[in-house]
C-alpha cells in the first residue's frame, strides 16, 4: 500500500515512513492512496472471527509491506494480552441503548487499544533498523497514559509527554505519573490542550529540533491509531446490525481521530449509514457541518475533558478525501486557517460531508443529566465522555439502530460519576495501586524554549 500527503499528493510514502515520521515532511497528514474495499461476501467471511483474528486481517492490509501474517498475528496477540476481556472490546446491548465499551485495556480508555499495537510495532521497526527515537507527544488525559503504558520500558525509546496543569482528572494525571521507568518523561504545561498540541506541531516542524533528537510521534493524527481504530467498527457491526442492515455509530469527539476511523471503516464497504459527531461546549465541528465555517474559538473546559479540544486535526483527512485528494485544494484552506483563523467549505464539499455525518452537542449540564438517567434507567455506570455520545444520540434521535462508542471506564472520571449517581465505580482491581504511588512530574511555564531544552537536557 502507498501513502500520499494531504498537502502533496505526489509523492509515495511507505509504511515504514508514516509510522516513523508521524507527520509528512510538508506538514501536511498520511493516507493511502487507494482504500481498500470488501465485498459483502469478504465481509460476512468476517461476521465469526474473534476480534485478534479480525485486528490481524484488517491491519495487514494497510501494512503489507513493512509485516507479515505471522508477524501481525504476534503483535495483536502480544497487544492485547492484558485486557480484561475476551475480546478486547465489551458490546452490551442495554434496554435503550447498545454501547461499545472500548475500555478494557491498561489506562481505562479507548486509546490502550491502538497505542498498545503501536508501541509492539515500534519495538519491531526500531530494533529491525537498528534506530532510536524520542516520542514527544501532547495529551488532553488519555492519549498520554495509554503511550506510556505502551512504550515504557521499551529499548531504544523515551517518551515525553505535555499535559495541561490542573485540566486533566487526577487518575488522567496518576496513570501518566505513577510509573518510575526511566524512559518516561511527564512535563505539565501551565496552559490548555491547543497549546500543548501547538509545541509539538512546532517541535516537529522545526527540522533542526526534530532530526537532531530524531523525533517521533502518537499523537491522534498518528495514521496507524486509525487503523487499529477500525477493527472495532467492523466488530461491533456484526454484533449488533440485523443482516446486512446499515447502522449509524455516535462518536464522542475531540481531534476527529476515532470517527474518522469510522468513515474508513464505512469507505471499506461496512455498512454504516451515519456517523454522529458527538461534541461538548467545544462544537467546532458541530458549526462547520450546520456553516461550512471551521473557525477554533478558544477552549472551554467542560466534564469531558478529553475532548476540550477546538483544533480537530485529522478532520485535514475529511477534506482531502471529500475533495477527491485535490492536494492543492486542502492546502489553500489550511493555510486560510492558519493566515485567518478560519477556513470555509464550498456547499457541494458540505454536503458531500453531509452524506455521512451529523453533528450535535451537550452541554455540561446536559451531560451530568444523562449519566443520572442512565444509571436509574439501565443501571450502569457511564462516564462523561459516554454520555455525550449518548446524549447527542438522543437528541438526534435517528431511526436506524446506533452503536454508541463508550470510550472511557467511568472510575476515571469518578468525582463527576459520583456527584450524579451517588454511586462510586470502582477502579479495576488491576490498576487500583495507582492511587496510592508517588508521583513524578516537571512543571514548566507556557514556554516552548524552556521545554526544548528540557528535553534536550534528557535525552
Ligand atoms: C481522546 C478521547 C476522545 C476523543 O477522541 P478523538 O479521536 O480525539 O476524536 C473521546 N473520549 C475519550 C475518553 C478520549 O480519551
């Protein structure tokens, strides 16, 4: 398979290229030149695998090159070994609604499952050529634990990750600060999400910087978390759907990451008939779907913290693809963006984009409300992030039958669980000491320089 940029569509990429560059070279994000389609007989071949057997044969079509069958097999197994189900993911069919646990895996969040892949893939790659890298990566609370949960301790690798001071939930905090492995390294930023994310576009853009410390990255845009992220959608579709019914997905969102998995998963020839963008009070994508207008306002701090996020990077990949991969026609708008702050769609991308998405969002009060009516209602435990994927579910209320992506355990937002259930959901016994370790963080000021050097002073 043979990737392009969305900023330059002409020149070819291997896979090894996307995994280790992360970001193209002309600033612009990775995807492959052609998408694979099934069949709906290759598709109903699927409907009896476990989800490993499935992993293995949907990321091997994007990866051909760089692994082999065995070697695929190996890494999905070695993955997902430690999750705490069966197969990986949780489908709970509820009374009123069916919710996709995604959360089984080591940091609580839907994130363990493509980072784990990811860090066994590293492991292979870096030791296969003989490389080193420094991962430096930004997180809004989950992206990163579950990157450090998959690359500690791993030979020939450091990981530094940005969080912002006092915006993220203390466990977010605890499971990124508990582990003492030498080759992790946690700055807290006194800033916001956008920032954090802004320095490590800048780190990377600055060539000096980047290839001197030989820099990689996990970020959402990272194309391989996509891939593993669209082994879920096809699982969960031949769970739930009624024989070849289409289905819709809501999505929580936050750097249009997971959802934009989906509209692979649904480019592949799964049929999906809506994916429901399910925002918080950060609606940036919510008002250019009603507008045509994406323009970043600044970040509100809401309940769902781990979409407190204006800036949705990978929605780049939307428009290159809803353009028919015009490279020249993305690149003008995200330059709009960046000399005016915004960019606007014509009407027929719109409604192109219209097909596939609908978007809504919660407030926080909406949110709190939801996780009431959904533990008197069904009896369960959701967290926030959940919730607004089922609250925007409702308020949409489409006919066809939704799958609800439920991306978070909700101990890991337990203050606000609590406050609306009376009700305290427990950590899973397996990451409870995290509560109770000694954490390890640096703080550093809104300062890009003086977080430059503290990385160079480590590696
Ligand atoms: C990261 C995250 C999201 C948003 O996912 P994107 O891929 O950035 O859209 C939603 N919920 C939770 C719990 C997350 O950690």
């Amino acid at each position: 398979m043979e990737y392009i940029s969305t900023r330059n569509a002409k020149n070819l990429f291997s896979f090894k290229d996307v995994f280790l560059k992360g970001l193209a070279p002309d600033g612009g994000l990775f995807v492959p030149k052609h998408v694979p389609r099934y069949t709906w007989k290759e598709l109903k071949s699927f409907q009896n695998l476990s989800y490993n057997e499935l992993a293995a044969k949907i990321i091997l079509k994007f990866c051909k090159d760089e692994f082999n069958k065995k070697e695929i097999n190996e890494i999905i197994v070695k993955s997902y070994k430690n999750f705490r189900t069966r197969d990986v993911v949780n489908i709970k069919e509820l009374k009123e609604i069916n919710l996709l646990e995604l959360f089984h895996g080591p940091t609580l969040a839907f994130k363990d499952i493509a980072m784990q892949v990811i860090g066994n893939m590293y492991e292979k790659i870096l030791k296969e050529n003989n490389l080193k890298v420094n991962i430096i990566v930004a997180t809004s609370g989950d992206t990163g634990a579950a990157a450090i949960s998959a690359i500690k301790d791993r030979d020939n690798m450091k990981i530094f990750v940005l969080h912002p001071e006092n915006k993220i939930s203390e466990v977010q905090r605890k499971f990124m600060t508990t582990n003492n492995s030498n080759n992790v390294f946690n700055i807290s930023i006194a800033s916001n999400f956008d920032e954090c994310q802004k320095f490590v576009k800048l780190m990377f853009s600055d060539k000096n910087f980047s290839n001197s410390i030989n820099m990689s990255g996990v970020n959402s845009i990272n194309w391989v978390r996509i891939v593993v992220q669209i082994v879920y959608y096809f699982f969960s579709y031949f769970k739930i759907a009624k024989k070849g019914k289409k289905i819709n997905f809501s999505v929580p969102t936050g750097n249009f990451g997971d959802i934009y998995a989906g509209y692979m998963a649904k480019k592949m020839g799964l049929p999906i008939d809506k994916l429901i963008i399910a925002t918080n009070n950060n609606d940036i994508l919510k008002r250019v779907i009603r507008n045509g207008i994406y323009k970043p306002l600044k970040v509100h701090h809401t309940v769902s913290p781990s979409m407190d996020i204006q800036v949705a990077s990978n929605f780049e990949r939307l428009i290159f693809d809803i353009c028919d991969q015009n490279s020249d026609e993305t690149s003008k708008l995200m330059n709009d963006l960046k000399e005016n702050g915004e960019f606007r769609l014509n009407n027929s991308y719109l409604n192109k984009i219209k097909e596939t998405f609908i978007s809504e969002s919660l407030s926080d009060k909406e949110t709190k409300s939801v996780i009431n009516k959904i533990y008197k209602k069904e009896k369960i435990l959701i967290d926030p992030h959940t919730a607004v994927a089922i609250g925007v579910a409702q308020k949409i209320n489409e006919k066809t039958s939704t799958i609800i992506l439920a991306t978070a355990h909700p101990s890991k937002f337990s203050d606000i669980v609590i406050k609306e259930t009376k009700t305290k959901p427990e950590l899973p016994e397996n990451v409870k000491n995290i509560l109770t370790k000694k954490e390890n963080f640096k703080k550093l000021p809104d300062d890009l320089v003086m977080i430059k050097n503290y990385i160079l002073d480590k590696i």
